[in-house]
C-alpha cells in the first residue's frame, strides 16, 4: 500500500508540474483536471507564445513624441537598479510575472553571476495611462564606477532617470558620480528609495515583489519627464548610443532618432565612415528585439542594416537618410582607458580564435582599446586598455564564458607619458610627448625630460569612525587630500587626489576590508602630474627577463622589486644550478631571492607497476619543457609568468 | 605438496654456494669501470650464447640445464638435476615436475647472480623471456605512507586466492608466449603473510607452464612481524631464494611514525633468521627524509645496519603520497614536512658509506656487494619483459601467444575481490592494455636504463633501436652538452650513462633527454611504413 500511495503520488505530482510546463508553453497536451489546481490555475502568459504574437510588426506611429519618455535608472551597486526594472517591466507586460525573472536586463552570464549589469540595456515598455498608451523607452545602466562611461552614453539618449538609493546604504560616492553626470546632462531626475525588496517613492510604498505601486513610478515618468524635443517631419537624424554583434545577423545597432522616420528598405549613411546600407529590419526591445514598420523620431529601437565589420557602427556616430545629409550629432565623449593589461592566447596555436573573440567584445564594449603586442615568453597578443578592473575582470570573464577563450592577463598599468629630451627620440616618434602603455618601452631617463603619470580624483564616502585608517591607506598610496566633509550626521566624504596606479591593483579592495565594506569610492579622471618614474628590471642570473620589467614610482621600487622576487622564487621549479633572482634599478641591484640548485631529483621506487606513473609524469614533464621560456639558461615555465604577471583581483 | 615440506632440513644443509660467485667489490660504474656488458661478438642476435659477467662460474651443459624446452608444448621436458643435459619429447607429471623444480632450485642456489645482468643470459629471445611479479594485496595493517595498492581483509579466502593466482599465471604465461620466467618476485601488500603453500603452487604452476630455471630469483617481500623462522623455512622449501625485508628504520618512533607493527629489534632478529636461510641473499630496505629525522641520527642506523645486513641494501627517500596519514599529517601541521636538503644529504651520504663499505650502487635506491643484485628489478630497468599476476599487477610484454607483436603495457584489475571474479570468469583479470609503441618503449630504455649505474650501453640501446645509435641522438645536441660538461652524464664508449651527482638528480635530466629523443625520431629517416 504504502509504495503504490509513494508512487501514486510521485505520479500524480509530476503530471501536475508537466502540465504546468505544458501550459506555460502553450503547447498542445492532455488537459488537466480541473481538481489539478496547480496546473489549472496556472495563469501566467506564456512568455514565448506571446512573443512569438508579437512577432507581427508594432505600428509605432501610434506612439506620438508627446506619448514617448525615455529615462535610464542610475544607481550605486547593488542598490536595487535592476530588480525595479524588472519589475517595471513585468508591470507593462514584457515579461511574465513569475519568480524567475531575476534582473531580466542583465543578459549577461557575467552580468547575472556577479549581480551586477555591464552593459546598458534598452526595454520599450507600452503602457496605458489616463487613456493614453504611452510608450516608455527604459535604459538600464551599469551601477559600478568602471562603467560611468556606460552611463554617460545611455543618458544621451534621455530627458530624464530614476535615482535609485538604497535606504539602508544610504548615498553612496557612485550615487554623487551619477546625480552628476544626470544633472550635467541637463535631465529630470526623480529620486527612488529602494529598502531592501521594498521600494518607498515618494512617501508611497511599493512592494517589489507583488509589483503594486511601482505604478506610481511609472505615473512619474510620464509626468515629470519632458517628452523627447524631436520632429518627426525633419529628415532622419539617429543616434548610435549602442551596438551589439550577432554570429548570424551581424551588428545591431541600438538607435535614437532625434528627427525623422526610418523604416525597412531605407539608405541610410553612416556620417562617420561615409558608407551606405540598406535597412533590413527596424524595431524595438522588448526586451528582446521586436521588428517594428518604423521607428519615429523620439523613438529608442534597433536597426540592423547589414554592418558585418565590428568597425562599421562606432558609438557615437549618426545615421542619416541616403542623399539627405545632416548635421551629426554631438559624439560621445569617447570612453579613455585606465588600465592597460596585457592579454595573450594560453596557446599560441588559439591566436586568431582569440583575435576574432576580442573583436567582436569589442563591439559590444567599445570602450575597450586594442593594441598589438607581443612578449618573448608568451608570444603574439595585444595590450588591452580598460576603464578599470572591474571592466577588466568582466572582459576576461566574457571571453572565457561567450567564446569559450582562455588567456593569460598581466599585470595592469598605466598610461604614463614621458616628456623626450633627446632630439633623435622626437624625430622618431615624432612628438615630444609620448604615452607608454607597455613598460618594455619606457625611455630611459637620460633621453627625458620629465615622466608624467596619470591622476585621478578619487571620492570616498565613508563612516566616521574608519576616517583614520582611510586616511592612513590613502597617504601610503601617495595621495594628497583635496576636501573633507561631512555629509550627515556620521558620515564623511574624503576627496583625494591619487596617482592612478596606486589604486589599479588593489585599492578598492582595502578600502572594503578596512571599512568592513562600508566606504564607497568612485574616481574621475585628473589629468597628469609629474612623477619620479623609475624602470624596474628583473635578472635571472644576470639576465633581464623582459616580460617582468615595470615602471613603478621611485619610492615603490624597493618594495616592489622584492615582492616581484619572493613570488618569482615561490613560482621557479629548481634547476639543476643555483638561480639568482634579482630586481635592479639600472645597474643597482634592490633586491635578491635565491633559488638553490637541486641536489636530489629522483623518483625513489621505481619498479614495474611506477613505469607507467613515471613516464606519463615524464611526457607531461616533457612537453612542458617546449613550452619553457629560456632566459639565460635558466627555463621558466610560462605559469611561473603567469603566477608573477597575473593579476590579484 | 606435503611429500615437498617433507625435504626443509634436506635444503636446509644444502652447501652455501656464496664463495662460488663472489667477485670483488666492484670498481666504480660512475666514472672508470670496466666494459660491463657483453664482449661477445654474436651480441644482439636473437639466439645469443649466454651472457656471462665474469667470475661466474661457467658449467658444462648449463645453457640446457634443468630447462623445459617448450613453454606451451603439451609435450614438455621435465626439470632434471642440473648438469645432466635433458631430452626433449619426456612426459610431464605435474607432482614430480614441481617436486623437481624445489630440487633443482635447491642446487641452483649454490650460483650466484650475474654481477652485471645486463643482457640476455640464455639462448632465449627476449621476446620469449619474462620476469614474473605476483602481487599478494593484503597487509595487516595500513603503514602510514603507503599508497600501494593493499588492503586489510577481515577474513582471506586463500584457498580461493591461490587458485586465481594460479589461473592468472597460467593465463597470462600462454598469452605472452614465454618459454622462459627468470625470476619471480612474490610483492605486496604483504606476502609473508601468504602461506608458503600459496607460494609454492604459484611456483609450481610456472614451471608446469614454463621453463623456470633452477637459479631463478624467486624474491618475496617479508615483514619483521610477519614471518618467524619456522615460515621462513617454509618459504624456502616452497621455492624462495631470495628475501627482501622491509625493514624501514632501526628507530622505534619512526616505525611508529611509520604505522609499522614491528620494533627495531624484531627487525634485526628477522635479519639475523633470514640470513640463516637465504645467506647472501637477504636484502634490506631502510626509508630517509623522514619528517623530524636528521642526518647524523640516520647514518647512525645505516651504521648500524652495516653490522647486520646481508649483501644487499635499499635506501629510499620517503615520497609523500595523497592520500596516506602521513600526508594527511603534515597537510595539517601536524607534522614537519619533510626537509628536501636534509633528505639530500642523508642520501649523498649514504651512498658514499655504502660505497666505503663495498657496495656497488647498481641503481638510484639499490646497493650490492658480492654480485647480490635482484635480476628481478633490473629486468624492469632493462626493459625485458614482465609479467603481472594478481590485483592491480602491472606488466609489459607481447602477447605472442595471440599473435601480437607488440609489447602492451598491461594493468590488472585493482580490487581483489573483483580481480577474483575476473578471474575465475576469463582466467585473467587484466582491465588495460596500453600498446607501447617504438618510440614509447625507448623512451622506457632510456627512463629506465639511466637509473643504473650502467646506464644504456650501446649494445643494450641497439637491440631495441638498430638504426639510430646513442650518438645520433645525443651528442650534437646543446642542452645534452652542457649536461654532460656539467659532468653530470656520460656519453663514451661504453654508452650513455649518469655520473655519480647525476645520478641523484636524473629526474632533472630525464625532459631535456626525452625531447631531444623524440626529436631525433621525428628527424630519422622516414620508415617505409608511415607512422611506423
């Protein structure tokens, strides 16, 4: 009895949730009972069902200028950004309502994993007010100070944001970068206060989960938010503000039209490269794409126009109607890297899968510059520059989880700048002021003026009682104070001015662990000032290893130089002779580990059941041998490189 | 069987055969001794005559001496007493062939070993010759850094387990084709704990399927705790003549550390009893670079083992393996870890002591004197074949016997327990076969051959490579030169060889010479057959 009632029940429950599926699915299967309450009441619209009704183009006519908003959500990290836009989105019935949409926009595997959004995303919504149906145009934005540059490019294309605070975390140094960089923008802004799952607006209070009152969100964007200042009558004027690259369509390009209509079969130029394309699908996001008849100005949609080379659509650029010339739109400030790190194939033999890999990233993240580069111990590569290391970690995540490359990364640097004494050197390069973003090529000092080194203004908001020790941490990073203040009862917010490359590395991280996670800090860029610029040279018994060599400031070097040794002496198997690792200053030598000599490698038993054992290691061994970097005569295998070069995120 | 136990004391007051075979400590193999290998001009050649290391006795009609001449012939040849050439064509009775082979076993002792075993010592093609390994799985108790393959029975079906290492090497002999077994070794686990019964029908089911000549190497593993003097005895009459005791330490807390049962002086006891009866022929092992051990203390026990030990010592630096207390221990911190510089000089020094007290250093852990080498192992470092019995066996050889042609790599199945069924449905339990290709097996030549003191002589390297010789490989290449100006190898007339510090740092040595093999084979001249 008892295991027919088990299996009975087992049954019962698993046609219950196949049903559930079934009717989720829309798809054709037996009928449930109507006692099957799970199943029968299974009311949610079945996402792929209705996306595929969508599928027939939307009239955008419908959708007058004085009927489109179009609004980003700014937040600090983690402050709720991307659950209100989910929910703003199950709201006007983009997506279904069930426990699984967990930040939807974020489409990402990286974005997802970590909880955080890389890259803005776009999300017209329809939503019906006061008798009017609106169409409500969503933007949403990266939340960490890497992608401030995302941020800027997404509210371009805005007349208004949402501010989203967290009530517990209160203001935070991004929560001030992006009210900035909104009020800069000349938009409306209207503040949100997310507490935990609980949003409060405007003395409302809104449950998230259930999704009630996060209308009165919505009400305020079309009430407070100006529509878009466009004319449909002008010629075509549109905004590239984003662009994604598809394997089978080729580039997307997310648009704002600032005049005009365009529709499927128009010529439209690009103003940047000169070149035509014939339009072969317009619409919208929602949020996935949406093929639409048209796209009018004050609109936010997509244009795919047969662009197959990732150069074809630059953010920034404006498109305009074939023989109907505009004037372009204000590019984008474009995005300035930070942080340079080199970047080469674990394989040689994987070059150019990964050199395709890089391209198309780089489309979708085109703050991202490409340099080629090469290194004697892991061959051909490039020298990648990132806005920071967030966006550095996140472009190596993407290339390992999206097109399935792995590399190596070296240690980040910046970009210094060099002031040339030596008249042949000008002639050369052909300026007196150059930038070095690989320290193998950092000129000596006899042919230099002056080295500069990038700066930036550094915000930190943080309790008063860890102010000390952040002052402390800011002093051993060189920084100099530029402001203090108080901005409520017990919390500060310190301005500093750091050189940049001592927070690259690990600064964010100490500040975290030192505030117990409670100072937020963002930075802006500062220019260069000049700095004591010294080139360290690691030896391996008298000879430089030329992959190693780093531009660190004077009063660095001997700290520097000794860390670089200890984890080199930790990463170098024995040889059969003594290595001496040693860090220079030109021909003065800083530091020095010691790698003795061996005086017993040999397996001990070495019988018939270890032969196989033993030669397997041996092949292994031997194999890894080809793959040494000889420097002198001393062989480095590349992961001992890859132990000194990688980066400590 | 009983009519066999019946003839202990007859063997025991067999005449010691020692003064027969002794030769002088040998010269040393690192820099200026003698052409070791075979001077005979026919070497090489599938029928060679016997290799005879000088100061061996040589003896009329020993090259047919108390052989079958046919492995799988149903019409085999009895074993005879040795001196009396036998006639092919006799009629086998098993009781009496195994009664004759405990005889002629008995005679065979009085022979010592080859000084140099460095080639084939019969007229039987290599490919027709094979060392036996019998694995025994079962311990009384885990040692602490053991991760061989053992297990702690609660209750050992011997009979069972007998039977299937017999049906395994009956098997396994008619697959390999092998007309001749030169040495068996009994390894474990430990095998002292098996009965001698168990190990005499092994015996006795070889030379019913073989020819095992009456000097073979018959090699069982001991504990101290394991087998007292009346075992001992047993073991011999079953047909072993050659012990190997593991010893491990003369230090009461390091056996304890150890996880051993026995205590420093029940080891030397045992030494004593087992030179009784196997005199010449008892080797020892003693472990170095234990955690906390120190130099000084440690060449105090190799001292003292000196005073005790037989002819034949083992020094090997303890590895700690995954997955043994040990390991666990010193993960933990709760233990040292063993120091590589201490462990270093305990070894250096201790070869040099051994050196002093006439030992010859035939390989990276194993000393010698009066000739007292284990043809057993140098088979493995000279790349002769072998055969696995037992669970989790390992054993490289052609099975001839089904037409195969090419050497395998041959692992049997771990578990006893499954082994056991394996057995008893297949008659073997053999769960991998890895086809070793050419360029494979030289490589095994050379990983192999290196951990000698002879190394590879050319003689040697030729039978396995006939066109490209030590020379072509090796000598134009940069990093090989270095090593040898380095002194640490030896490429000369005799063959290419380590010196006495590149001995103790072949490990080293191994992927500069690996790669440049392989290359020199890519680089050869293309055979007819490609991939060949």
């Amino acid at each position: 009895m008892w295991t027919l009632a088990g299996q009975g029940c087992w049954r019962g429950r698993a046609l219950a949730a196949w049903a559930t599926r079934a009717a989720r699915r829309g798809l054709p299967g037996p009928r449930p009972a109507p006692t099957r309450g799970a199943a029968a009441e299974s009311k949610a619209p079945d996402r792929s069902y209705s996306s595929a009704d969508r599928k027939e183009t939307i009239d955008m006519s419908r959708f007058p200028v004085e009927n489109t908003r179009n609004f980003s959500i700014i937040a600090h990290v983690d402050h709720g950004k991307s659950t209100l836009a989910d929910r703003l989105l199950e709201l006007t019935g983009a997506i279904d309502k069930t426990k699984n949409n967990k930040q939807v926009l974020d489409k990402l595997q990286v974005e997802r994993e970590r909880g955080i959004t890389v890259k803005a995303q776009t999300a017209s919504l329809f939503y019906d007010y006061e008798g009017k149906q609106y169409l409500l145009n969503l933007i949403d934005t990266p939340g960490h100070v890497d992608f401030s540059y995302e941020v800027s490019r997404s509210l371009s294309a805005c007349q208004g944001v949402l501010l989203v605070v967290d009530a517990n975390e209160g203001i935070q140094a991004q929560t001030v970068a992006n009210f900035f960089l909104a009020f800069e923008a000349q938009l409306s802004v209207i503040p949100v206060i997310n507490k935990k799952t609980w949003f409060y607006f405007q003395k409302s209070q809104i449950s998230a989960k259930l999704g009630t009152n996060v209308e009165s969100v919505l009400q305020a964007v079309i009430k407070r938010i100006p529509p878009p200042k466009v004319h449909r009558k002008n010629p075509l004027r549109a905004l590239v503000f984003d662009s994604t690259f598809d394997q089978y369509r080729g580039v997307i390009a997310n648009v704002a039209l600032f005049d005009g209509v365009v529709s499927k079969g128009d010529k439209i130029v690009s103003a940047h490269t000169q070149k035509t394309y014939e339009v072969n699908e317009v619409g919208v996001l929602n949020p996935n794409e949406q093929p639409t008849h048209k796209l009018y100005a004050g609109q936010v949609g997509y244009l795919i126009a047969g662009m197959k080379d990732v150069t074809e659509a630059q953010i920034g650029d404006t498109l305009y109607l074939h023989k109907r010339p505009v004037e372009p739109l204000p590019g984008f400030k474009s995005a300035k890297p930070m942080v340079f790190a080199g970047m080469y194939p674990v394989d040689q033999s994987e070059y150019n899968n990964l050199k395709s890999a890089i391209e198309k990233l780089t489309l979708n993240d085109s703050s991202v510059t490409v340099h080629r580069d090469s290194s004697l111990a892991l061959g051909a590569g490039w020298r990648l520059g990132f806005l920071g290391l967030l966006h550095m970690e996140v472009f190596n995540q993407r290339l390992e989880q999206e097109y399935n490359a792995s590399v190596i990364l070296t240690t980040p640097t910046v970009p210094y700048k060099a002031v040339l004494s030596s008249a042949k050197l000008i002639k050369e390069y052909r300026e007196k002021e150059i930038t070095i973003i690989n320290p193998a090529q950092f000129p000596d000092k006899s042919k230099v003026t002056e080295y500069l080194e990038p700066i930036v203004l550094g915000t930190i908001i943080t309790p008063d009682e860890y102010t000390g020790k952040i002052i402390m941490l800011c002093q051993a990073r060189r920084a100099v104070q530029k402001n203090m203040m108080y901005i409520d009862q017990n919390r500060i917010m310190l301005k500093y001015l750091f050189p940049l490359n001592e927070i690259v590395v690990d600064f964010y991280d100490s500040l975290k662990s030192l505030s117990s996670g409670y100072a937020s800090f963002d930075y802006e860029d500062a220019g260069y000032q000049t700095a004591e610029l010294v080139k360290l040279d690691i030896l391996l018994n008298g000879n430089i290893v030329e992959e190693l060599v780093t531009v660190v400031h004077k009063d660095k070097a001997y700290a520097a130089g000794k860390a670089i040794c200890e984890r080199l002496k930790d990463s170098l198997p024995r040889q059969l002779f003594e290595i001496a690792i040693q860090a220079a200053l030109g021909s003065k030598i800083i530091a020095r580990e010691t790698v003795k000599a061996y005086r017993k490698n040999v397996l001990a038993k070495c019988y018939g059941g270890d032969i196989t054992r033993k030669m397997k290691l041996l092949k292994r061994q031997t194999e890894g041998k080809k793959k040494l970097r000889k420097v002198g005569n001393v062989e480095v295998p590349k992961d001992a490189f890859i132990k000194v070069l990688k980066t400590q995120i | 069987m009983k009519l066999k136990l019946k003839k202990f004391s007859d063997l025991r007051k067999r005449k010691d055969g020692r003064a027969a075979a002794v030769s002088a400590p040998v010269p040393s193999r690192w820099r200026c001794g003698p052409e070791p290998s075979r001077r005979r001009s026919d070497a090489g050649r599938g029928h060679a005559a016997p290799f005879l290391p000088p100061g061996r006795p040589t003896r009329p009609g020993s090259a047919h001496t108390g052989r079958f001449a046919l492995g799988s012939s149903p019409s085999r040849v009895l074993a005879r007493a040795p001196g009396r050439p036998t006639t092919a064509g006799g009629t086998a009775f098993p009781g009496v062939r195994a009664r004759g082979w405990v005889k002629a076993a008995k005679m065979a002792q009085k022979r010592r070993l080859a000084e140099d075993a460095g080639g084939p010592r019969g007229p039987t093609p290599g490919s027709q010759r094979a060392a036996l390994y019998v694995h025994w799985p079962y311990c009384e108790k885990r040692c602490s850094y053991c991760n061989f393959n053992k297990y702690i029975p609660r209750g050992v079906d011997e009979a069972a387990m007998r039977r299937c290492l017999v049906t395994e090497a009956q098997t396994l002999l008619q697959l390999s084709g092998v007309r001749r077994v030169e040495s068996v070794f009994f390894g474990g686990g430990t095998p002292s704990l098996a009965s001698p019964h168990t190990v005499a029908a092994v015996l006795e089911a070889v030379a019913q399927a073989t020819h095992l000549p009456a000097d073979s190497e018959v090699t069982l593993e001991a504990n101290p705790t394991s087998a007292p003097s009346s075992r001992l005895a047993a073991f011999r009459a079953a047909g072993v003549n050659r012990l190997s005791i593991g010893l491990q330490s003369l230090d009461d807390t390091e056996l304890q550390l150890l996880g051993r049962t026995h205590s420093a002086s029940d080891a030397l006891q045992m030494l004593a009893e087992a030179r009784r009866h196997f005199p010449g022929r008892v080797s020892v092992d003693l472990m170095l670079g234990l955690p906390a051990q120190h130099v000084g203390p440690w060449l105090g026990q190799l001292q003292k083992l000196l005073h005790h030990c037989d002819d034949h010592v083992s020094l090997y630096q303890l590895s700690l393996e995954r997955g043994t207390a040990l390991f666990t221990q010193v993960q933990q911190g709760s233990l040292p870890a063993p120091d590589p510089e201490l462990a270093a000089e305990m070894y250096q020094e201790g070869r040099a002591v051994l050196r002093e007290a006439g030992f010859r250093q035939y390989e990276v852990s194993n000393f010698a004197r009066n000739g007292a080498l284990s043809t057993h192992n140098w088979t493995y470092w000279q790349c002769g074949q072998y055969l696995g019995v037992g669970p989790g066996a390992h054993g490289r050889f052609i099975p001839q016997g089904a037409g195969g042609h090419t050497r395998e790599a041959r692992i049997q199945t771990l578990e006893p327990d499954n082994w056991m069924k394996e057995v008893m449905l297949f008659g073997h339990g053999t769960r991998k076969r890895i086809p070793l290709g050419e360029l494979a097996l030289l490589e095994e030549v050379l990983a192999m051959g290196l951990r000698t003191d002879v190394g590879i002589t050319h003689q040697h390297w030729q039978r396995f490579e006939p066109q490209l010789t030590l020379w072509d490989v090796f000598v134009a290449d940069k990093e090989v030169q270095e090593l040898l100006e380095q002194g640490l190898l030896l490429l000369d007339h005799r063959g290419l060889r380590c010196s006495w510090e590149g001995l103790a740092v072949l490990d080293s040595m191994l992927p500069t010479l690996l790669s440049r093999l392989q290359e020199a084979w890519q680089q050869r001249t293309p055979s007819p057959v490609p991939g060949g």
